[in-house]
C-alpha cells in the first residue's frame, strides 16, 4: 500500500496500463513531454516511448477521430480531453459514433475507447473548465460513464475503464487531483464498472451523490451524527449504468432519499435516480426525495462559485428537512 493523491493515481493507473497492453495508446493535448496540464501522464513519455504517449494538436474532433480508426485496428486508445467543456467539439465522435458502432457492425466490432478528462468546481476555473457535463453522455446509449471520488477508486476504476471493450467516459474532478490521500494497493487491481459504493453505513436516510460531492456528503455525516442523524452515503462511483439495486436496498432500509449532484438541477444524474426510487421503491418511502444541486444557470466566474456550488450546508439543510417531514 502506498499513500497517494488521485493524480498519483490516475498516472500509476495508466503506466500500468500501458505496461499490461503494448496496443494501449496515450494521445491528447500536451500529454507528451510536458505531462498534460495537471501532469497525469508526467513521466510516460520519457518510459514509454513517443509512439506510445503522444501529443496531438489542439483540435477535440481530430483526436476523436484518431481514436475510433485506432479502435478499429486493434488498438486500445486513451484520448485525453483537456477540459471536458471542450467535448463539444467532438461530441459527434463520442456519441453517434464510438457509442454506436457495436450496434451497427452487429457486435462485429469494439471500440475499447477511454476518454479520460477533468472537470469540476472548486478551483476557480471559467465556465467550459469546470462543467458538469456528465448527463450529456449519460444519456447516450452504448457508452458508460464514470466518476471517481477517490484515489484508490481512481486507480481501479480507470484500468477496468481502459480494459472494457465498449468505450468509457472518465472524468477526473480537479479539486480531488491533490486535496488529500489515500491507502492505494501497488500494482494491478480493477474494481467493477457499474458498481456503487456505501461509503457509509446508516439507518435514518440516504444520500446518493458521486464526484467531489462525495466528500461534501461524508462531512455531512458527522454534523447529522451530533444531532442523532443516522446517513448511509451512497458514492455511484459510474453514473451510467447505474447500480440501481443497491440505491433501492438502501432506501428500503432507511426510507429516506436525498440526491446530491453538482451539476445544474435540470435533466441531470439525480433526477433519474429520483425517478428510479418513484419507480421502484416509492412505498419505502416515509417522505419526499430531496435534492441538492447547483442553479439552473451557466457556470459562474471564480468569485461566484463558492456561492453556486452545493456544500456540506446544504445537503446538512436538506437532510433534515427530509427527516423531519413527519
């Protein structure tokens, strides 16, 4: 076991990937010799070599499309998005073709595909930096989505991602890059795509969030605990598919619901899970779902955002309100 951030383990993530797997393949915006701009693939380059880990030009639909021919002769590309505000540009690449290719070959073919990219609030970076964007593809059949929260779930998340041989969308939340630590094991491991995670054990109510507003949720936990709230906190870990089963068996158990995202309250991850639980568990239910998520506007300037973003505040508010609604 070693100590480290998420970046560390994102990076040892990827050497051991391309290690494992000589058609696995690095390619984005100064991913090369400078390491990207947060430095995730610092050092693969020089181990590696340049038709390994290489540099493309600064042109989304380009590495896109370099992706899905490399997929199709074999290989196992890793394009990175610099900011996953910028997937506009090759929206078309992810979600009409790498997304639907399997169907139109009828499973002739894959497209072992991951498009890692950063994203996320907290670090006072401009709208198309920080966007949550996650439902956009979520909402794309033939493509799974996934969002770690931690370091050791970085790690094994990212070589199942890398492994999957449909392609995978994995966001990295920049304010986890280097906030803290975390006990990572040395070496392989892969934890299953499509698997939620009880962060936490509890019986009054659960919450449901993913990302950095896993974080928010766990301090949640220990102000609810001084005032006898008993939180389980659910981290999705992969926003599509989702592990509805193990929602449903939380909420039968606490029949209490309180969704957190960070992305705009509009058409986004836990509205579906608030639908789901409608679906699937409402006679659990001993009050309303609640929500937390930001305002249903554009992402704010770096002055604004610590005002925009949901916080441990609000999900302690909403918390109680759900338990206190009989």
């Amino acid at each position: 076991m070693a100590q480290l951030t998420m970046i560390q383990a994102i990076t040892e993530a990827l050497d051991i990937a391309l290690e494992r797997d000589e058609n696995t393949l690095i390619f984005g915006e100064d991913v090369g010799k400078n390491g990207g701009v947060f430095r995730a693939t610092e050092g693969l380059q020089a181990k590696h070599g340049e038709d390994r880990v290489f540099d493309t030009p600064l042109a989304e639909s380009g590495i896109g499309g370099l992706a899905i021919g490399l997929a199709l002769e074999k290989f196992r590309p890793i394009p990175e998005i610099q900011f996953f505000g910028f997937i506009f540009e090759v929206m078309d690449s992810v979600v009409a073709q790498m997304a639907r290719t399997r169907y139109r070959m009828g499973g002739t073919r894959q497209m072992p595909i991951t498009i890692r990219s950063p994203f996320g609030g907290g670090v006072h970076t401009p709208e198309l930096h920080s966007d949550n964007l996650e439902s956009l593809i979520a909402h794309s059949p033939g493509i799974k989505v996934v969002i770690p929260s931690n370091p050791y779930d970085a790690k094994g998340l990212l070589l199942a991602a890398i492994e999957d041989n449909d392609p995978v969308v994995y966001l990295e939340h920049m304010k986890l890059y280097r906030s803290f630590r975390d006990e990572v094991p040395e070496g392989y491991y892969t934890i299953p795509l499509g698997k939620a995670n009880v962060v936490n054990e509890g019986n009054d109510v659960t919450i449901v969030t993913y990302g950095y507003m896993v974080r928010e949720a766990i301090k949640a936990v220990d102000v609810l605990a001084k005032e006898g709230i008993s939180a389980e906190v659910i981290d999705l870990r992969t926003v599509s598919p989702l592990d509805i089963e193990t929602i449903v068996a939380s909420v039968t158990k606490t029949g209490r619901l309180v969704v957190v995202q960070e992305a705009q309250r509009q058409a986004g991850v836990g509205a579906t899970v608030m639908a789901e639980i409608a679906e699937r568990a409402i006679l659990s239910l001993t009050a309303p779902i609640g929500r937390v998520a930001a305002p249903d506007t554009i992402f704010p300037f770096g002055l604004a955002e610590g005002d925009w973003l949901p916080s441990v505040t609000d999900i302690v508010e909403k918390v109680r309100e759900t338990v206190n609604f009989d």
